[in-house]
C-alpha cells in the first residue's frame, strides 16, 4: 500500500499507486475545470502532489500549457530571481564493479581505460577549477570498495578543501557517489560535504533490476531508501534524480515527485536539488538501445512542471544538454548549471587524448566557464558562485524554511554579486569583466534592504581593492 511516510522503498515509491496516477492523468489530461483548479492551486507557490502535477503534464490543451510554462517562470524568479548558480563536476575514479546497462564504467566494459586520481592529481585538477574561477564542485566516483572505498573519497574532500591557490578556493562539495551506510554519512557529514547528491536512474522497479543486472547497485530498495539514511547521518541537504530516457518519463516524473513528497513526510525537508539528466551517447553505450527517450518539448514541459510542483527545490542541468536546450529550460526552473566540465577522470589539469578518453558521458556544451558566464549575463542572469548558506548552516530546514517563505533573496542576491566581482576581478576576460560591471551596476539596485544594498556596494568595492570572500 502507498504510504509517503513509510521507510520502505515499495511503499513510499508504490507502483500500483504510480499507474493510478498515470491513469488518472489520462482521464482528465484536457479536463479545462480541473486543471483550472490545479493551476490555481500552483498559483499559491505552495507546491502539488504527485498526482496534480501528472495532471498537468499529460495536458493536452495548449492555453492551459502555456499557463503552465507562465507560471513555472514565475516561481522561478520570485524563489530563485536572476540567479544562477555555477558548479563543476570532478570525476575521482571510473573504476566499478556495477553492471548498469546504460554507463560506460560498467563492470564488463573492457576497453574504456580505468583511471583513479592519486591526491597529487586531484590537486592539480583542482588548482585548475580554480584558475578558471569555481567555487563549487560535484564529486563523482564510480562504486568500488577496493580501489574507490569510502576512506579515498572522505582524504579527496579533505584534500580539496585545504588548496588555496592564489585567489582560488573551493568552498563546497557535493559529493555523488554510491548508496551507503548510515554511518559512512555520517562521516561524509563531518568531512563537511554540502549535498548529497544520488540519482534513481528509474523508479521503476522491475526497470530497475533489469538495467542493474550485477553489482551492489542492483539492490532496488537499498539505494531508493539512501536519501533516508544519509538524512539519518545528518546530512541536511539531499538531491534526486533520474535518467529521462530509460523507463517511460511520465512513470519517472510521478515516482520522482513522491520521492520529494516521502523526504518532506518524514524528515519535514524535500530534495535540495533535483536533476533532470537525459541519456546520451558514451562509450559502449547507444541512447537509440533506449526506447523510452524524449524530445526537448517534452523535456521543457517536464521541467516547467517539477517547477510548479516543488517550487522550493533547486534545479540542475548538465552540459549533457546543449546550449540550445539549456538557454530554453533555464526560464522554465534551471537555478544550477554546470560550466567548462569535463567528465572524464582527469582533463582540467590537462586535456585527455581522445584515444585514451575515460569520460562518462559525451558533453554536448564544450564553452568555457568565461563564455558560459558571458552568455549568462548577457541572457539576463546573474551567475553565481555563492556558498554563503552551506559556511553559514543555512542548510536542510533552515534553508527550505527562508526558501518556501521568499526570504532568501535577503542572503542570495547580495551573495551573488559579490562572488561574481570576485570572479570578474580574477577570473574573466575582458569582455565578459565589462558585461559583468553592468550587470552588478543594474542588479545593485534590486537589493531591497537599504542598509544591505550599502553595505554591497562597499564589499564590491574592496573587492576591487583586492579583499576576497564577503558573506551575508
């Protein structure tokens, strides 16, 4: 039986309840009175169910669509304004002993080259996220207790955080890396990682078990249950996931939205961030072996109604997805987006022969982190490299508390100017440092508060002067 506040993975993802819904939706996909009433209940930016949601995506009627996609942009500037935040993923080892049909590290792959970073490497991969200007990174790291145990990941974090180079620092890391104990989050907790970050890939689980043939990973109800425990193991801020194109996405879109609605039953805290990965070609695998894939319409509507149902949570999208896509969902709900990535083991310190290439996935925007933050600002957007929050404990419940009540804005806005002047100072070309200046000189005004908007315009100034790392 569907129960959102069980700890049992077929419980709070229960699939007779999923086909409910889908049947549901089916039936009143161009019901104009009920997704009226839908769309006003979204209009009060206080989230919908599983089954409100799947309503408005299976919707047929086009006026109601675009009232939808109105809406969705309208959550997204009033929670998250002209913001977004810039990260980097760091991949630290491609060696697995998973049998994932749909990933290159998959165990039975022969030929894609096995890598692991030593600390050195790590080292000089991370004084180059710096050199470019992040801030923030997500690690990654395939399942292997051998060559990648919990202890290499936890002396990588502590690694990481001790670079200082130059002007450049990293100051939060999220990790994403296999489902765990109770008490290795713990220990990741206290390593002081920012998100948890695990992707589902499917909800469905005779899916599942089929696309996770061997390996740890092929326990359903193992990892659906790993968000819990690593709450369980104090860590405030998880992220969800799925990748779209393995298992039918209005059955992944429910499952995804009752996973967000089982964290908040249980832990009075939903996802911190939600992912919307797309399969895509990678060594030894063919996004056409995937029936299930969807076009980029699909995909704008999917994140226009994750934005309307879970109005509070971040949302991230990779360079998986090319500019084109990325520029057109990133006013339906994107707050994250990654820039300059590389997804192979190694490649920021020095680029990777093709030949030799252990990267995870192909990466369809090759811009660098300067274009991206260009092409931002001049979009409009204010790129961010805040971690204000994470150093301040403004995490789990304190975070979504100032988030679902529009108070954030008081920290993000003036967070996000400062740490973009750090990095037109350090970082940016010229061109993209003079685009930047107008844009904090537009955006400066905005701040409501008087008395923080003057004390900005004096942080940016020292900034200028050469101070780094102001904070609200």
């Amino acid at each position: 039986m569907y129960d959102p506040k069980s700890k049992k993975a077929e419980e709070f993802i229960d699939h007779q309840e999923i086909l409910d819904t889908l049947a549901y939706a089916d039936a009143h996909k161009d019901d104009a009175a009920l997704i009226d009433e839908i769309i006003a209940k979204a209009r009060l930016k206080k989230g919908l169910s599983h089954r409100e949601a799947s309503v408005l995506l299976a919707c047929t009627l086009e006026d109601r669509n675009h009232a939808v996609y109105e809406l969705a942009r309208e959550i997204k500037r009033d929670f998250y304004g002209d913001r977004i935040v810039m990260f980097a993923p760091l991949y630290l080892s491609n060696y697995c002993v998973n049998g994932c049909l749909y990933c290159p590290y998959h165990a039975k792959n022969r030929h894609i080259p096995r890598k692991k970073l030593t600390q050195e490497e790590i080292r000089a991969e991370v004084i180059a996220l710096q050199d470019m200007g992040h801030k923030r990174l997500a690690l990654e790291a395939g399942e292997d207790s051998v060559n990648n145990p919990l202890e290499y990941i936890l002396e990588s974090i502590h690694t990481i955080y001790s670079i200082q180079h130059k002007n450049g620092a990293i100051r939060r890391v999220n990790v994403n890396i296999a489902a765990t104990t109770v008490e290795n989050y713990r220990k990741l907790k206290e390593a002081g990682i920012g998100t948890y970050i695990l992707f589902q890939e499917t909800y469905h689980k005779e899916s599942y078990e089929r696309l996770h043939p061997t390996g740890p990973k092929s326990n359903y109800a193992y990892h659906t249950e790993a968000h819990d425990r690593a709450m369980e193991g104090g860590i405030d801020d998880v992220g969800l996931g799925v990748l779209f194109g393995l298992e039918l996405y209005r059955y992944e879109f429910a499952g995804l939205l009752m996973h967000a609605e089982h964290l908040e039953a249980v832990f009075g805290v939903g996802p911190h961030t939600i992912s919307v990965p797309r399969v895509c070609p990678a060594d030894d695998i063919d996004p056409g072996a995937f029936d299930n894939g969807i076009s980029d319409e699909i995909f704008e509507k999917i994140v226009a109604c994750i934005r309307v149902a879970v109005p509070y949570t971040g949302m991230i999208i990779s360079t998986r997805e090319s500019q084109k896509v990325r520029e057109r969902v990133l006013e339906l709900g994107i707050s994250q987006i990654s820039g300059g990535s590389r997804t192979s083991v190694g490649g920021y310190a020095e680029e990777e022969p093709e030949e030799e290439s252990s990267a995870q996935f192909d990466v369809a925007d090759h811009r660098t982190l300067d274009q991206v933050v260009k092409w931002l600002m001049e979009l409009g957007y204010v790129p961010s490299f805040c971690t204000a929050c994470y150093r301040e404990g403004r995490t789990g419940d304190r975070f979504m508390s100032l988030c679902k009540a529009g108070q954030i804005h008081n920290c993000c806005l003036p967070n996000a100017l400062m740490t973009l002047k750090e990095y037109l100072e350090d970082y940016a070309s010229p061109e993209t440092k003079a685009v930047g200046e107008a844009v904090i000189e537009q955006q400066l005004p905005n701040i409501p508060n008087e008395k923080a908007r003057a004390v900005v315009a004096k942080h940016l100034q020292e900034i200028a002067q050469g101070q780094r790392d102001f904070r609200f």
